[in-house]
C-alpha cells in the first residue's frame, strides 16, 4: 500500500534532511561532463548517479532525490532498479516530469504578448499516462519546474500566468496519480536587476502561482514548493549579505505563500556551493526567529554536485575521494537546513 501524499511531503521535508536534484536532461548533464573532459554515454551517466546514490551516509542528509527519467530506468552496478536502490536507504526517489519549454510567444501558433525571451513549459499532454509509469517504477513524488525571467518589462502578466496555469494543472495530476508534487518557479539569477527587483518578481511569481494553484484545487498539505531565493541579479554588481538575503526572500514567502503547504526547498540555481549553504544557514535562521508557518530546506543540484563531479572527472580511481566530498557537502547542506551551519 502507498503511504498518503501528505506523509511522503512529510518525509521529504524531515528535520535535518533536504533533497538532491540529479533530474539534470541529457544536454544539461553533457555541458557538465565537458567541463571536465568525462565521456557523454549512457553508461558514464550511469557511473555518475551510483557514485552519487552509493555514498556511505547521505541517508542522513538526504530525505530523496529527484531523477530524471533515463535514470529512473537504470540500475546500479549490482542490477538493482535505482528507485529501488535508494529506497533501501531510506531515500525516496522522485521524478522530473516536465519537458522543453518553448517561447511564450509561439504558444497554440498565435501572436502573444511577451519577449521571445519568456518562456513556458511543456509536459501535459500525456501526463497521466507518464505518471502512471512511473508509479510503476517506483517513483514517490514528482517536480516540475518554469523559468521566469526578469528582464525589461519582464515578466509579463501573461506569461507568468500561463505558467502558473500549467504548474498547478500538473500538480492536480500528479496528486491524482498518487504522487506527491513539487512545483518549482524558478525566478533566474540571470540579469542585473536588483535584489529589491527580484523580491518583487519572486512576490508576484508566488502569488500567481498560488492563485492557481488553489483555483485547480490542489491539496496545499500534500504540496512543496521549490523556490529560488531573493537575490540580486549576478550581472548587477549588487552584493548582498546573507541577512539581507533571507530578510527579503521570507518577505517574499510572506506576502505570497499559504500557510497550509507542506513546506519549501530551495533551489541553489547559480550560487556556487558556500553561498547556497550560507544562505540557506542564515535564512533558516532567520525563519525561526520570526516564527515562520513552513519547514525550509533544500533541493540542491550543483551546490552539492560541482566540487563532487570535478573531483571524479569519469576516472573510477578518483571515486572514493570524490564521494567523501560528496558526503561531506551533504553533511554541511543538511547543518545549514537546520540553521547550524558553521563556516
């Protein structure tokens, strides 16, 4: 029997416990492995997640992991399903189900408002059908993510709307498949706007978002959301303290997100490792203080990844050392989501 929706979101957000994102598609995962000269193949992918999902100890830092779906349909070096393989150590596995996105203003073949630059997610048609495989397979949970831009004049009301829309359709098919869902809005650090500008767009983002989330009567109990932080943009030249950082972002979940979800994790998009910890620290920190409504903790894909993948570099004789890394991000990630980080 599989446990209820709002049980695995309990799971997933546990004390001391965050998730990592390895759902990277094949392009992303190939732009990595050149930067280290590692093989583009299937089975050095493989390699790469058991190195991951094989560490000694992450069960202890890590409540899941979000796959992507050739992932999904491997196995470990011993021929075990990693779906299966990670629930063995506790870890439950999930699934990314959106797929490309296209420009919002090509959407149905019509003139739409917008910048070629906005963009929208594809990855409903079919869902259920997808959903119901991937039960099958062993999936607990799903995620799907937008991208919104700021940029002048963007976001636009309309696009940010129809992914709003799209987000929320999906988190009602996914719960209805028996999968508890993530939604994840990522508002970009590309850009030079301000950290006051992306407090703004991450308010606004979350209130659409949450506006259609409850019109398609989603369970907010047995929902999480994946948000990016307030952050200035990187090309800005805005430096910003961590305080600052977790004053404006928890201003943001204020103003915006219901009480009632199961929780938030953050995505680490563009920071490098020490700054999504620290941040991470401090606005944990933060959140108790002011008595926030939400469990807050982590979703991260290069934060923990990068110095792990640069380490192994594809040669097998570097995989010890690259998974002491790796356990030992997750150790500090895990501190961080507890407000107990220490540099």
């Amino acid at each position: 029997m599989r446990a209820a929706l709002h049980d695995i979101a309990k799971k997933l957000l546990a004390p001391g416990k965050g998730i990592l994102a390895a759902d990277e598609s094949d392009s992303t995962c190939a732009k990595r492995f050149d930067k280290y000269g590692i093989e583009k193949t299937p089975e050095m992918r493989r390699r790469w997640r058991e190195l991951l999902f094989g560490t000694e100890g992450i069960e202890r830092g890590l409540s899941g992991v979000i796959l992507f779906d050739e992932t999904i349909r491997q196995s470990a070096s011993d021929g075990t399903p990693f779906a299966k393989f990670l629930k063995r150590r506790g870890i439950l596995p999930g699934i990314k189900v959106d797929q490309k996105t296209e420009p919002f203003n090509k959407v149905q073949n019509k003139p739409l408002p917008g910048s070629p630059e906005e963009e929208v997610t594809n990855g409903l048609d079919g869902l259920p059908a997808r959903l119901q495989e991937y039960v099958k397979l062993g999936a607990e949970f799903t995620k799907w993510r937008a991208i919104i831009r700021i940029g002048n004049g963007l976001p636009t009301k309309e696009c940010l709307r129809e992914n709003a829309t799209r987000l929320a359709a999906f988190a009602k098919k996914s719960q209805a498949a028996g999968l508890t869902p993530i939604i994840e809005p990522e508002v970009l650090l590309d850009g030079a706007h301000t950290l006051a500008r992306s407090e703004e767009v991450l308010t606004e983002t979350l209130h659409v978002v949450f506006e259609e989330v409850q019109h398609a009567d989603v369970n907010l109990s047995e929902l999480i959301l994946k948000s990016s932080m307030a952050l200035p943009g990187k090309d800005s030249g805005e430096i910003a303290t961590p305080a600052k950082i977790a004053e404006t972002t928890l201003r943001a979940f204020s103003a915006s997100v219901p009480k009632k979800i199961s929780g938030i994790v953050f995505l680490s998009g563009g920071q490098t490792p020490k700054e999504a910890t620290v941040r991470l620290n401090e606005i944990v920190k933060t959140g108790k203080e002011q008595n926030a409504p939400w469990r807050i903790t982590f979703s991260y894909s290069r934060a923990l990844q990068d110095p792990v993948l640069k380490e192994w570099s594809g040669r097998s004789e570097r995989m010890r050392s690259a998974q002491e890394i790796f356990k030992r991000r997750v150790e500090e990630t895990s501190a961080a989501s507890e407000g107990k980080y220490s540099r």
